[in-house]
C-alpha cells in the first residue's frame, strides 16, 4: 500500500468492532430508509506500530497516520488519495502548512479524535464511508485540503450529473471522483474542485469557520466505468518547433496546438493562448475560434518574434461551450545564453562567510553510528548518524558504505525544501562510493516524523545572522568534515548531490568548501532570489506573502537573501557543476537557474528537459548523472 501503510511496523493490536446490523444505506448513499436491509461487511480497525491507525471497512481501506491525516483511502486495490506529492499529506487542515494533528483518543469503538489542539477532526467509520467532523478552535479561518490521486480520470457534480475530466475547477462541493476500473470516491460537505495541482486534483472545505464546524463524508464504492466526456474525448498538445524549446537570435518561437477529437461529432472550440515572460511584465494572449471535426486531429500555429534573453512560460486552454475541454503548457528559452542573474552581492558577503566557514571549522563533529541492520545488505553496510552540529542541533543521517571500503570517492547528499523523509542511499553506495545522506532540518531518518512537512524559507529572514538557512549551510559543512575524516572515504574525492534546496546548497558548498570535487544539483533552489520571488511559486510565494504583510522589512529581507544567493557563490565554484532543468518548473524557474549557469566559471554542464517540471533531469537523467560523477570522482585513481 501507499503512504503510511508502506512504512508501517509489526502490528501491535488488532481492535475489530462490528457494526450493527440495522445498518441500512439507501440508493442515495447516505443512511436511509431502504426497504431492504442488509448485513454490511465488519469495520476492522488495526493500530500499527508507526502510530498510524489502518480502517477496513468492506469496499475500502483507510489509514490515519501518527500525524492524525488520512493518508490513505482504496476502494479494492486502486488509491484514491496521493500523499506523496510536495506538501501533500492526502486530508489535512493548511495553516502556514500541513497541520500535524497528533493527539489521538478513541471517543468509542469506530470512532477517532485528532487535534493539535487548535484544528481537530473527528473520523467515524461504517461500512463503505468514513465521516469526519472537522473543527476549528483558532481565531481565523482556516481551509482543508484533499488531493487526489493520479488514478482518478473523471469528477462529476453528485447532484447534477454534470462531469468534467480532471484537473478540473467547478464550484461543486458534493462531488464524485472516479477511476477508469470503475472504483469511485463520493465527498460531500466541501465547498469546490480544483486543480492542478502538481498535477493533481483537489477537493476543498475552503473555510473552516473560527469555533465553528464541518462535517464531510468520503463515501467509497464500485462501481460501471463512467462513460467518456467531451474533456476526454478531446486530447490538447502544444509542442514548440523547431529547436525543442531553444531559440537563439533572430529565431521566432513557434508553437503548434494539437486537438484530436475522438468524439463522433464535430466540435466547435475556441483557442486561448497565454505567452508570459519570466523576467519582464509582457504578457501576449491570443484567442481564436477552431472547428474540430470528428474523428480528427486539428492543428493551429503560433509565432512570436522575441527581442530580450528570457524564458516564455506558455499555456494552452481550449473551451466548447462554457466548459474547459482541455489544457497544455509549454515553455521557450530565447537566447538563454546571454540571461543574467539580477541579484547583486553585498558588500560584507566575503566577511560574513569567512565567520560561518571558521564557525564550524574543519575538524569532524562529535558523532554516533549505529548499524542499521534492516537496509544493510550483501556488500553494502548502512548505518545510522547522528552529529552535533552548529547551534548545538543534532543532525541524523544515513550512512552506506561498500563492505571494507578504504579510501573511496564520497558522496554528500543533502534533502531537499521541506525535509521529507530521505532513503538510504543504497544504490549509491552500490556503485563503490561512500555516502552520507543527510536531513539538514535535524529530523530523525529513521523514525516516524513528528513533523511530515515544515515551511522554513521565511524563519529569522530579517537578518543573516539569524536566517535559518545560515545553520543548515553549517550542517552541510559539518557533514563534509564527517565525511572527510572517515577512513572508508577520500577526503580529495568528495561531490555533492541534491535536488532543489539540496542542489542549490550543493552550490553553495561548491564556493564554501575546497573538499568538494563536484557538484550534481537537480532543479537547484536558491538561486536568483529576485526573479523567484517575482515570478515563482511555492516555497518563494511564503517569503512574497512575507513581504506584502511586512513592507518595511523589504530592505532587510533583500539583503538577507543576497547572502544566501546561489549566484553570489557562483564566481567561487571552480569545480565541476552539472545541472538539469525542466522548462516547465514554476519553483526553479529556468530563467533563474540559466542565468545562474552563465556565470559559472569552472567547467559546467547544464542538461535541459523542455517537457520536464521540478523534478529536472530526474530518473531520465540518472545514469547520465551516474557517468558523470564516476569521470570526476574516479579520474585519479
């Protein structure tokens, strides 16, 4: 199973409570008056060593993590939340981030109250429906969020009959979600449907009203296929041609929009196309009119003639009728060669790093190790690290090592925005490296996390001295000093390796540290903090939103970011840097992580995915990334 169920332990009690089987469910759904009564499966609650709490209850089963979210629901053996997407946590209250609703008591037999003592919800459940009772005690408003999985093709208005093929965004508030296998979700009590969301629909209670209360319902059934809709039948693609995304001077844009009709009759849609500049406030729409006959695919192009370096973020939106029938998105560097960074370093930059490097020094830290007997395998030992770093914070980390390793490359990665949960870097270690893979947030690699999710980027934001980032550089430095003092690895051999924050703060080593070899940043962070807040979105949307609520702190916080700007670092990383991009992030835009690349001034290499979002190069890219790292790390030997 996904989310909480996959990293559950042995069980420790099994509580199986039966439902009364006076039970009647009426065809509406809710409990009615049928005519016919019959006996409903058992409801089964099983309590897991994690703290989470697993619910069978006939046609689905649920789970109630240690942090007091519903994770997960299956109707048979088909998911329909998704809790493993960015802050993500399946049904959760957002305030400032996912709220950890950790304090559990069973008020009966099938029933569960969570609160954080601000925002708590009360789950109950029957056969083939769980309720939950949401309640806030705060003195604001506050939204609950549930986002579904990609197994979820087709959403439809419970009350109306009106469907949608998902993404979609309707005011509807009782709603069906709906699998191709047939297997179906029915949430009542919400306010809207939208999305996407990282590719994800969502299902919303927008206000939770202050000393006020909500009652849902997730209704779970199978059931026939649904029929096809028009936003089904309908397909939309935007490619750019040619050059696949790249144009240097002089050379238009061109985009071709693709509509295959696979209805049986002929469609009349209308074309919206939206062009938007990363680093400049143009903004080109276009909307045409477009037959669609049937059993077709219809094409139209676009041209646009660009003068200044920048990346075009495009998107697509076809309509028949009043409804949205589909959507595509596309991006194009112009000239991205000649984009340059717009942030500007300050003038005690030099200063200011020099007290961090000296701060923590160069010694290793005081550490412990523990064998981790249940990921080491045949040739490879995993061990479990903790070490005290800057601020007196103790950091934990995996460590994996080839069996009698003496003096081999290392491999620092570092977690990405967020801190969630890292693996053991096993496959890594496979390859004849050492590795240190740790969680700069401090959190336990393995063990159940008190927090699942944190939003840092705005803490102690008004100084250097004080923002948080100035500590987790300090244990990515402390983490070098570990890794460098153990015999199994070559302090002279060490790259460092991360995804978003980790990438960037990969970077940010590579100036910091004469210990690191190579850099390998995926997507990086903290990179072009202007043009990110400016343009994009979440986590820099916190410090914007920072910002618009404290203006007289701009100064401040402008200055405090230039310190912590991967393009400040960028004249002192003179070892070998790969990056990967994917056009379509709207986190690491790739206006920002080009410009960053410009100014590089070692040896570089920059992998571009036009079809790609935060993810970058991701799995396409790794056994490339694998061969690059061994020519750096292995060269010597």
């Amino acid at each position: 199973m996904r989310g909480v169920l996959r990293r559950r332990g042995p069980i420790l009690a099994v509580l199986v409570f039966v439902v009364s089987t006076g039970l009647a469910f009426g065809p509406g759904g809710a409990e009615g008056a049928s005519a016919r009564v019959r006996r409903e499966p058992d409801v089964q609650l099983q309590s897991h060593e994690d703290g989470s709490i697993e619910v069978i209850g006939g046609v689905y089963r649920a789970v109630v993590g240690s942090d007091g979210n519903l994770h997960s629901l299956r109707v048979g053996d088909v998911e329909m939340l998704d809790d493993e997407t960015a802050i993500s946590l399946g049904g959760f209250f957002y305030a400032g981030g996912p709220r950890t609703l950790g304090e559990k008591t069973h008020r009966s037999a099938l029933s569960l109250e969570v609160t954080d003592g601000m925002y708590g919800a009360r789950y109950r459940f029957a056969p083939g429906e769980v309720r939950v009772l949401l309640t806030n005690d705060a003195t604001k408003p506050v939204p609950y969020f549930v986002v579904l999985s990609p197994e979820v093709r087709i959403v439809s208005k419970t009350d109306g009959g009106e469907a949608a093929a998902v993404p979609a965004n309707e005011r509807w508030g009782a709603v069906r979600f709906s699998t191709e296998g047939g297997a179906y979700l029915e949430l009542t009590g919400g306010t809207r449907v939208w999305g996407p969301w990282l590719g994800r629909q969502v299902w919303e209670v927008s206000q939770v009203p202050p000393g006020g209360r909500r009652e849902i319902s997730f209704r779970a059934g199978q059931g026939e296929p649904p029929k096809p809709t028009l936003e089904q039948l309908v397909g939309v693609r935007a490619e750019l041609s040619p050059g696949g995304g790249i144009y240097e001077s002089g050379k238009p844009i061109e985009l071709v929009v693709s509509l295959d009709n696979r209805s049986d009759r002929d469609v009349e849609a209308a074309l919206s196309v939206e062009l938007s500049a990363t680093r400049q406030d143009a903004v080109i729409y276009n909307t045409s009119p477009v037959e669609v006959p049937a059993k077709q695919v219809t094409e139209k192009s676009f041209l646009w003639r660009m003068s200044a370096p920048d990346f075009y973020a495009i998107n697509v939106t076809a309509t028949a009728g009043e409804r949205e029938v589909g959507v595509a998105r596309a991006a194009a560097g112009y000239r991205p060669g000649d984009i340059m960074p717009t942030v500007q370093r300050p003038p005690n930059f030099d200063r200011f790093w020099e007290r961090v490097v000296a701060d923590v020094g160069s010694e290793s830290p005081e550490f412990r190790m523990r064998r981790d007997n249940a990921h080491s395998r045949r040739g490879i030992e995993v061990w479990v690290v903790q070490y005290r770093s800057v601020a007196g914070r103790t950091i934990h980390g995996w460590y994996a090592i080839p069996e009698r390793a003496r003096g081999r490359p290392g491999i620092l990665y570092l977690s990405g925005y967020g801190a969630r949960p890292i693996d053991p870097p096993v496959g890594l270690a496979h390859q004849g490296w050492v590795v240190l893979a740790i969680d700069v947030r401090g959190n336990q690699v393995d063990r159940v996390r008190p927090r699942p999710f944190e939003d840092y980027c705005t803490e102690g934001i008004e100084s250097p001295e004080d923002y948080v980032y100035r500590e987790i550089v300090g244990h990515a430095l402390s983490a070098l000093n570990f890794l460098g003092s153990r015999p199994e690895a070559d302090p002279g051999r060490v790259a460092v390796l991360g995804v978003s924050e980790g990438g960037g703060l990969g970077l940010l080593l590579g100036a910091l540290s004469p210990r690191v070899r190579a850099v390998a940043a995926d997507a990086p962070m903290l990179v072009d903090f202007p043009v990110s807040l400016r343009a994009a979105g979440w986590p820099y949307t916190q410090i914007a939103r920072y910002l618009q609520e404290r203006p007289d702190a701009t100064a401040r916080v402008e200055d405090t970011l230039a310190h912590f700007d991967a393009v400040n670092f960028a004249p002192e990383v003179h070892c070998p840097v790969l990056l990967s991009v994917g056009f379509l992030d709207t986190v690491s835009l790739p206006a920002a992580v080009f410009g960053l690349y410009n100014v590089l001034p070692g040896p570089k290499e920059i992998r571009a995915f036009p079809d790609a979002g935060h993810e970058g190069g991701g799995e396409r890219s790794w056994s490339y990334k694998l061969r690059w790292l061994r020519d750096q790390l292995e060269r010597s030997e």
